[in-house]
C-alpha cells in the first residue's frame, strides 16, 4: 500500500523533536531526547555515535519496534508525509519490510537455519505483494545475482549454515531489497566481517541504493565507513544530536567539541604511538539517569565553561553557508577549530631487545571426520602451514588476515591450549610446541598471557573485581600473603587506570572498556613476559579504544612486555606495531616493519587488505581493490599459491606457476620477506594504495 500522494521533493523520513523513554519499576529511563534529522529521496545518512547513545532506539523507533518497555514521548516521525507515531498496528504492518526494511548487525539473526535461502527470499514478495510462488522464485534468484554472490542457483537451494558470514549478509540484504523498499535502515551491517569482505558490501550497498533509488539511514560507529557510503551524517552523544550536515563539510570542517574528540582518538594516516599519540577522551559516558545539567558532554569537554555550559539546555544552531549544518553547543562561534591539537609528551620508544619467542616451521592441522558421530571419511584441515617468525622484548608484532587465516589457531598453539603437529616453539629457550597447558610449570604459564577480544566472556559475573585479581594472583603463586596479594591487587588496578575502588565492584556494574582493563591487570597479575592481545579492542568504542591502546603501550613501556597484537583492523596495527605479519589460509605470505609492509611493493594480498581499509579523512585517496571470493577451505586449499584464486597480479606470473606450485619467500631489502611468484621487477611496479592528496 504505497502512498501516491507523497511529494519527492520533501524528505522521505523526517523525524522532529523526537523524544524516547524506556519504563522500569523504578524509573522512567530517557534514551532519546529531542531528536531531529531528516533524509531526502535517494539520500544515505550516517548515524555516528558510541555504544548507548540512542543510534538504534532511533532506527526501531521509525519500524516501531520499541518493546514493550519503551515509548515514545513526544515528537513525530513522518515517513512519506504520514506521521508513523499515530499509525495502528494493521498499518504498520503494511509498511514494515515492504516500504522500510531494516538490516541487522548478526545476519544469522535474520536468517531461518532450518529454510533454504531461496524459500527464505520468496516468502517476502508472496507475503507482501501477493506474488505468485513461480515469480517470487525468479525475482529471488534475480536478487541473488545482484547482490553479486556467485551459482545463485547453488545458493537458492543451500541452508543458512552452508554459507560464509559474508554471504549470509549480502542475503539479508537481498532479502531487505527484495520488495524493492523506499528506506533501508542498516545496523551496523559490517562490524562483523573482515574488512575485504566489507569492502565488498559497502560497494554492493552503494550501487543497489544508485539501482533502486533506496534512501538509507546508517548506523555505524566507524567513521570511515560513514564517508565512504553516506551523503550526509548526523553525530550522537547521550541521546542527543550534536552535530549533523554534509558528510564531507563535518568531518572538514566540524563545529561541535565531541566530533572533534572522536577524530582525535582514531588513528588516521600521521598518528604514531610514540611521537603523535592518540588523545582519548576523558572521563566516562553519562548513564541515562545521570546526565549532568545543559550540555550531555560537558564534564568531558576541553571548552567547557561553567555558567555557560551547564545553565540551561542547548538547542540546536544552524551553521551558516552550508548545506543544512547545525551544532548543539553555546561557544562553537568563540573555538578555534583551526588550532592544532596540543601534543600529548612524546613518549619514548620502547627499546627492543633479546628474542624471547621464536617459531619454526609450525604446523597444526585438525583432522576432521566428514560424517556425524565419527563416522565418515576423515579430511585434515591445515590450520598453520610452516609458521616461522620470531619477537623480541619489547616488540609489538601484529598478526593480521581474514578469519580463517589461521591467526587464532596459533594463539592457541603458544598458549598451550593446542599442540602443534610439528615444527618447534621456543619461548625463552625452552621448548613448549608439544606441551599442554596443563603440563608446563607456572613460571611459563603466568610469562604467557592472552587479553581476549570479548572482555564479557572473560569475567566471572558473580565474583567482584578484586576477587578475580587476587584469584589470578594465586593461580600464579605471586605474595606471601592475603595482604601481599590485596596490595598486588591495588596495583594492578592502578597499572590498568582503574580507581581502587573498583576492586569492589561486580562486572556488570562495569562499561566494556572498563571490563577490558580488568582482563589486562589479570593478564598481567603473574608477571606476564609475552602477552598474547587477540582482537582486544575491535568490541570497544573508538574512543575507549584509544584509551585502551594506549594503556597496552603504556604497560609494555613499563614492563617490556612483547606484544602479540592480533588484529584485522590495520589502522590500529599501522599506529601500534613495530613489525608486521600477513597470514593467509595457514601461510605467512609477507613479514616486516610496519614501514616495510604499509608501502609498496606488497604481497598482492597485503595490498587488498590495505585498500579495503575504511579511513576517515577527506584528504586519503585510496586505490579500490575488492577481492572477488572468499578464502578457500582450509580443508580444501588450492594448489599451487594458496592466494592465487583471488589474485589480481596472477597474469603476470609466466608459465601457470601460482596454480602448481607454492611461492618461495623473497627477501626483500633490510629483512622484508613476502612470499609470491612475482618476479621482482614487477613488484618494483607497484604504486602505493593509500595517499594523502595535497592540500
């Protein structure tokens, strides 16, 4: 039931003053307050905020799709002229995935395992426009080839189960657009995949909201992300909007103190650990119940000033000359946005010394049997393939590459939490590739440690803070006593910045941020040597990240820890590490300084990598290079090069060799190793991937 009388000149969605509460025994709780934004036909705007501060109660509000416990207070939603907030259920349920679809973050929540992907995507059509079982087939099939996912007629009859994250989400978005609706609501539609995969959607997003004339609304916390596929964006904080306009006049030309911080704690191209550090923003996010008077952001803000700031409520000014820019701040006229950020004290650069782990030929394969209960023939999948690399003291090596890589498995296999099939681990000359965790003494168990990437799944939720320091302490055989360990305990809470007082706390009383600082004192609660960071702040928001990133270097510095960073985020790695290893199907395809692997020549691998890398700032200009495929099976992996069923360079290997035979590792100048059939008067061709235009 599509509403013919709309005019398209005006915004498809215009939401005015919106205001949402959710009810509880105790208190009605605001999420929402005040909110405005609107999106014009065809137009993506970018919704940008930390975790809590409204941006996907805005996008169920526009379904209505609150819950029982919210409501909205005050305000209206137009959607096409027609206010949403007044319209019954049988309404709504017109609109709902037929005019507004919505795509979520975990594509399996979207998705029904026990129907094939072809009923699935049939079913919106027949339910919604009444189509014929025949037609909606044709049109899923149709859908299914543009959103670009090879033998659609393969994937028409598979399950859920049968295919990768990232073809599970380009179905849920085949599915949004199978009714072909007037406004796409994405939630954080890529934070769970690889960034090449994400590359390929954000392309993909892009190109069906040219196709099919969609208006979206997108929901996002990385900023890059935000400038590569919207047109304008609107920036969250506690519930409020604080700045929106043209995407590229925002971030060229911000005008509100929080959108100035949170480019300030990302690591954009020029950041460095030790001479440009990232400036975190101090101070916490305010809980609903606790917002201070007048401005949300003021008790974090550098410009705060009192009387002024927390007097009354800031409403929103308009930015004169530009495209519909607008700020919620009283002082934006007196800033000068212009000065540069005050340098933090350059910190001083870790030195590196002795090699305290080294890897040999490492190999972990798994056999896996292919029926249920054993039964079946039994395949082996090869995990790592002649893993060799060493760290030093004091040395951030990062471990990057898409899951499945293989970078995970080798985590395992240091920790003792596996056993390599060969190959030898010497961690501080004593070998440990074929001794479980179980059986290596305590001195070698508390010198390695892991910082996990959920910080929730690391913490047990009925004992305190202190508690699971102490118990940490004891497993480690670290005091002499109750007191000793209590005292050891308030040390580790000042390592990781926390308030002693925190040693009371329970973890559910804690911000995720917070959570991971506890999983680092505990990691360092035994004296650890190596620890071992598997994606540790890709669950944070960036401007914890910042914090938490910085406390790790902080540590190291202290401790000359050798740091395992591992990691599919490469800004992260760019500003953090000294050296840097690229995995690939179980292979390391290229290793050196981190100068080595950011400029070319690059494994061809590498090179993708780097250009699907979503950075946020107007003056970068990236090369655009998706990778076709996923990565192959590890049970199953191709002949020859394991990259050379996605490689772009692979024409200019004479004689077929990528498809027959394994490339040998080159050495490159000053110990930079990448290992490809490329000769090396074609990788001296290469040009870099990201520049920085001049001004």
């Amino acid at each position: 039931m599509t509403d013919t009388t709309w005019d398209a000149s005006k915004p498809i969605l215009e939401i005015e003053n919106l205001s949402i509460s959710f009810f509880t025994r105790m208190r009605e709780i605001p999420a929402v307050m005040d909110f405005s934004c609107s999106v014009m036909a065809g137009e993506s705007m970018g919704l940008v905020g930390e975790s809590g501060c409204g941006k996907s109660t805005v996008a169920l509000a526009v379904l209505r799709d609150l819950g029982k416990n919210g409501r909205i207070v005050s305000g209206t939603i137009k959607f096409k002229g027609r206010d949403l907030t007044h319209m019954g259920d049988e309404e709504l349920r017109h609109i709902r995935g037929s005019e507004i679809a919505m795509i979520y973050q975990e594509p399996m929540a979207s998705l029904n395992p026990a129907m094939k992907i072809g009923a699935q995507l049939a079913e919106v059509p027949m339910i919604h426009q009444g189509m014929a079982k025949e037609d909606a087939w044709k049109l899923a099939r149709q859908i299914i080839a543009d959103v670009r996912l090879p033998d659609p007629d393969r994937i028409l009859h598979a399950y859920p189960h049968q295919l990768s994250g990232g073809q599970q989400q380009r179905i849920v978005i085949a599915m949004a657009l199978m009714s072909k609706p007037a406004l796409l609501i994405l939630d954080e539609p890529t934070t769970a995949l690889d960034v090449t995969v994400e590359a390929g959607i954000v392309d993909l997003v892009k190109d069906l909201g040219t196709k099919y004339g969609t208006s979206m609304l997108f929901i996002s916390h990385n900023l890059g992300l935000i400038l590569d596929v919207c047109d304008r964006l609107c920036v969250m904080y506690s519930g409020e909007a604080v700045e929106t306009g043209n995407v590229i006049e925002v971030f060229d030309k911000m005008r509100h103190p929080y959108t100035q911080a949170l480019f300030r704690s990302i690591p954009l191209p020029g950041a460095d650990k030790n001479t440009h550090p990232l400036v975190a923003i101090p101070g916490n996010f305010p809980l609903p119940h606790e917002r201070p008077p007048g401005c949300n952001f003021g008790p974090r803000c550098d410009y705060f000033k009192d009387g002024l700031c927390n007097a009354a409520e800031v409403p929103m000014f308009p930015v004169p000359g530009d495209d519909r820019h607008a700020t919620r701040c009283f002082r934006w006229t007196e800033i000068d946005w212009e000065a540069p950020m005050t340098l933090k004290a350059s910190k001083p650069k870790t030195p590196i010394g002795k090699v305290v782990l080294k890897m040999e030929d490492l190999k972990k394969y798994y056999s896996v049997s292919s029926g249920g209960f054993g039964s079946g023939t039994t395949k082996v999948v090869k995990a790592n393939e002649t893993l060799s690399f060493e760290a030093r003291e004091g040395e951030t090596l990062a471990i990057v590459g898409e899951s499945g890589c293989g970078k995970s498995t080798f985590a395992k296999v240091l920790m003792g939490l596996e056993t390599a099939t060969s190959g030898s681990i010497l961690l501080f000359d004593e070998n440990v590739q074929s001794t479980p965790i179980q059986q290596r003494n305590t001195d070698t168990v508390s010198s390695v440690q892991m910082v996990f990437q959920n910080p929730f799944d690391t913490l047990n939720p009925s004992m305190n803070v202190g508690r699971q320091i102490i118990r940490a302490l004891e497993i480690f055989k670290q005091g002499k006593s109750d007191e000793e360990r209590h005292a050891r305990m308030l040390e580790l809470l000042d390592l990781v910045k926390l308030p002693r007082a925190f040693a009371e706390r329970m973890p559910r009383q804690l911000s995720g941020g917070q959570k991971q600082r506890v999983g680092i004192a505990r990691a360092f609660a035994g004296g650890a040597k190596v620890v071992v960071a598997d994606e540790p702040v890709s669950a944070l928001d960036v401007s914890v990240q910042a914090a938490v990133t910085d406390l790790l270097m902080d540590i190291q510095r202290e401790n000359k820890t050798t740091l395992l960073f591992i990691s599919h985020d490469l800004s992260i790695v760019r500003y953090l590490s000294d050296r840097v290893m690229v995995m690939y199907l179980g292979h390391v395809v290229e290793m050196g300084t981190t100068d080595q692997v950011f400029q070319p020549p690059y494994h061809p691998y590498t090179e993708a990598l780097l250009s699907a890398v979503p950075i946020a700032d107007t003056k970068v200009i990236r090369k655009r290079i998706v990778l076709e495929g996923d990565i192959p099976s590890a049970m199953n992996p191709p002949p020859g090069c394991p990259f050379q069923t996605r490689c772009r360079w692979k024409s200019l290997v004479p004689g077929g060799l990528c498809d027959v035979e394994m490339p040998p590792v080159k050495m490159l100048e000053g110990g930079h190793q990448v290992k490809c059939h490329l000769s090396d008067n074609v990788l001296a061709t290469m040009e870099p991937v990201i520049k920085v235009a001049a001004e």
